[in-house]
C-alpha cells in the first residue's frame, strides 16, 4: 500500500542584519520587486506548501511590512522565536523545508529537494562557494536547503535556550542521516547562493532573471525579447518603477503601432510592434520572477493578440494596396495556422513559431515594402511548425 504524500511547510530564517545597512534585516531587503522574504515565500508556494513559518530573532518596521504583504496571498504565514514555538505551529505530521537566512535560490533547486520523499540536506563541496554557509564534515557545507521533519523541531525544542536554532537544526538533521544532495553548477550559476548584503542581492537578481530567460525555449524568447528584457527590469527594479508600468507601456505602444500601419507606414509599424512586444516580454519576465505565472500566461496572450491585429491590418492595408483578396487570405492563414500551433500538446521546438518570432519574421519584409511577401512567409513558418508539431504528437501516440 502506497503510503500518503505528506504535507510540506515552510521554514524560514530571518535573523542576520544586512552588512551594508545596520538596522536591516537581511529578509526585509529588496530583491526582484519584492523583499526576499517575499521571494523566498513565493518560492516555497511554488512548490506546494501549506504554511510559513518565519524564524525571527527582531521585528522591524519594514519586516513586518514584508510580512504583511506576503500574508494576503492563500498561504498561512506564521512567526516564530525559537524551536518550541515552531514546534508547536507547524502542521502535524507535515515535512519541512527549511530556508537558510538570506538564501536566494530559483524554482528547479526547491522542487528537487521538496521531491525528496526523506530528509534531505542541500551541499556543496565548495568552501568557498557562495552558497556554502556551515561545514558539514571535511568534504562538504551546507548549502542553505534542508528537508527535515516535524520531530527534529521537537527535538531541538528540548535543548538548552542558548543555542544557535539554524544551527542545531541543520546538526539534527545530519545527526539523523539525512540525504545529502549535491548542489548541481547550473544551479549556483542560475543564482543559489546566500547573501547578507543589498549589493549582493542586486547581483543575483541579474542571476536569477538569467536563469529564468534560459528556461524560455523558443528562439525569438530566448535570445532576442527575454535578453531584452533582462537588461530592462533591473533598471525599473532598481527604480521601483510599478510592475505595472511596463505592460501598460506595452499596450500603449501596441495601439501606436496598429495606427501606423493603418497610416501606411508598415515598415514603421512593425518595429513600433516589436518595442510593445518587448514592453509585454518584460511584463512576462517580472511576473515570473514574482512567481505569477498565471499573470505571466495572461501577459503572453497579449502577444498574441497583437500578432493577430497586426496581421489583420497588414493583410487589409495590402488589399486595399493591390486590389486582391490574397494579403487577407494569407493573414487569415498564419493567423489560424498560429492558434493551431498554441493549441498542439506537445513540448515546443526551439525553432517553431510563436506571436514573437512571427513578429520578427514579418518585419524585415514590411520594411523593404513588401508586406505581403511577410504575410506569405508567416504563413510558411505556421505551417511548417504546425506539421513539426503534429508529428511530435504522432511520435507519442
């Protein structure tokens, strides 16, 4: 008989004082438009858990601001003093994952140590890492993720009052056999490391926007918007300019672009299209960081709706250019060729066509003059990616 999933909670540490601003706590720091408590709680919702505990040594103003606006969302988030406290709280019988103080990581590093069915200690065996934070054993150091379970907090409770609670919990669970797992290098270069200061934290975000462009698979994604956009969003961040701004930006830009087309300016048009196309990429980048993935599926449909009016008013402005009805016929054709595609189950290809790449496809042609040679070219690349999908589908069956 399988036995049932456990429930996983969340521990996190937040005791450490920035180095750089005495007062600060490390947690209450900014990192990726959020503090990084925030992106530490969004990153242990990602992977299912039920509640957050918060260990606290102090509360300042900014702390309790940060957990005040971690708190709206679905997940109970809960601060606790010492073992006992937390002992108490957490949900019975659940695991927990334990957060280092002042740990960034990224998505792929907290859903393999919440898939591991025991505990589980994240290492490096790199001293000098940045993510290595206290020696294991003469080869290995902790790297700032530990799976443990509900009795180690209970023990821990027991022990005397003046011990270090991250430490003796992370002795526990070595003491008890936990796993332990290598911290991999893609993970470390994607940005997993632990940071006690705002300029450090400032590097890693550029780190972890890297990484998260990098999980972007097709092609006009991966190196043309999402690079775009990695540049962009630490400078808004940097500005604490809204999230809101740049998708807004995008739309804006996006009805400029139609008008221009509409004008007869298509060649214009068509790069006016690719700026709100960046506007709406970083909208994209920023909700992921925040861990919005909904919100960011939601921004991508605006992509694709401006593909759809741009080819629309491409193929009319065509029509009314040449007199036939092929420009319309041919939009037409690459637009439902590309809901066909968005449609497909199957993982994408890095070279199939979405609204961006189709975007990109069509502009060197519209700046030449000869929009409609685009629109064929459109209609080339839909189908093609069409059939590459509809095999894929195949090869599973």
């Amino acid at each position: 008989m399988v036995a049932p999933e456990r429930a996983l909670a969340g521990l996190i540490f937040a005791v450490e004082e920035a180095r750089d601003r005495p007062g600060t706590l490390v947690a209450s720091l900014p990192f990726g438009g959020m503090s990084l408590l925030e992106y530490q709680i969004r990153l242990l919702a990602g992977i299912g858990a039920e509640q957050v505990l918060v260990a606290v040594g102090k509360v300042t103003p900014q702390f309790l601001a940060a957990i005040e606006r971690a708190g709206r969302g679905q997940l109970k988030v809960d601060i606790v003093r010492s073992a006992e406290e937390a002992a108490e709280k957490v949900l019975r019988d659940a695991d927990v994952l334990v957060l280092a103080d002042g740990l960034v990581t990224i998505d792929p590093v907290m859903e393999r140590m919440a898939a591991e069915p025991h505990a589980a200690l994240l290492v490096t065996d790199d001293a000098e890492s940045p993510a290595a934070i206290e020696r294991l054993d003469m080869r290995h150091c902790w790297a700032g993720i530990a799976r443990i379970e509900t009795r180690h907090l209970a023990h821990i409770a027991t022990m005397p009052e003046d011990y270090d609670f991250q430490s003796a919990l992370l002795r526990v669970a070595a003491q008890s056999g936990a796993l332990q797992v290598p911290l991999a290098p893609g993970w470390a270069r994607a940005g997993h490391a632990v940071e006690r200061s705002g300029d450090g934290l400032a590097a890693r975000n550029d780190a972890v926007l890297a990484a998260l462009s990098d999980r972007r698979t097709l092609w006009a994604d991966r190196w043309v918007f999402s690079r775009g956009a990695r540049y962009i969003l630490p400078q808004l961040l940097a500005r604490d300019i809204p999230d809101w701004a740049p998708l807004a930006l995008g739309g804006v830009v996006s009805v400029a672009a139609l008008l221009t087309v509409l004008a007869g300016w298509e060649g214009i048009g068509m790069l006016v299209a690719l700026v709100a196309t960046l506007g709406f990429a970083t909208a994209v980048s920023h909700a992921a960081l925040r861990g919005e993935e909904p919100r960011a599926r939601r921004i991508e449909v605006a992509i694709l709706g401006l593909f759809v009016l741009l080819l629309a008013a491409i193929g009319w402005r065509e029509f009314r250019a040449i007199g036939t009805a092929t420009p319309l016929l041919l939009a037409a054709s690459g637009v439902v060729l590309q809901l066909l595609v968005g449609r497909m189950p199957v993982a994408r290809r890095r070279w199939w066509a979405n609204a961006a790449a189709q975007l990109l496809v069509l502009t060197p042609f519209a700046l030449i003059g000869h929009a409609s040679w685009g629109l064929s070219a459109v209609a080339l690349y839909g189908l093609a990616t069409l059939t590459a999908a509809i095999e894929a589908v195949r090869g599973k069956s």
